[in-house]
C-alpha cells in the first residue's frame, strides 16, 4: 500500500498536534505540582489544553480539508 504525499502531510499535522498536547500536559503537570497532588489553576490549565487541542485538531481538519 502506498502512502501518497497528501496522505503523509495530514499525518504528519496530525502526529505533530498530538505531540504538542503531550508536551503541554507534561509542562503543565511540571510547573503545577506539589509531590503527586495538582493545583488548582493547573487543573484549569489543563482543561484549556484540552480545548485548545480539540480546537487545534478541528483548525487543521479543516485547512486539510479546504487543500483538497
């Protein structure tokens, strides 16, 4: 099965999204902890990461798909 370059860039934007929300939570769970227990405002932290991810993924969703 061949990976044609259109079908390479949307994983790559893809993999590259996930990344940068993994690497958000782990900087977050970083600064935001004492010992095992999350703060408060690293709680909603990690809440707007979460948003800003679905937001992210939905952005390149749609910037893929107008490329088409």
């Amino acid at each position: 099965m061949e990976i044609d370059a259109e079908m390479r860039r949307m994983i790559a934007v893809s993999v590259g999204a996930v990344v940068v929300f993994i690497a958000l939570l782990v900087a977050i769970g970083i600064q935001y902890t004492d010992g095992h227990d999350l703060s408060s405002v690293g709680a909603y932290y990690f809440v707007a990461a979460i948003g800003l991810f679905v937001a992210l993924m939905a952005a390149a969703g749609v910037l893929l798909d107008r490329e088409e």
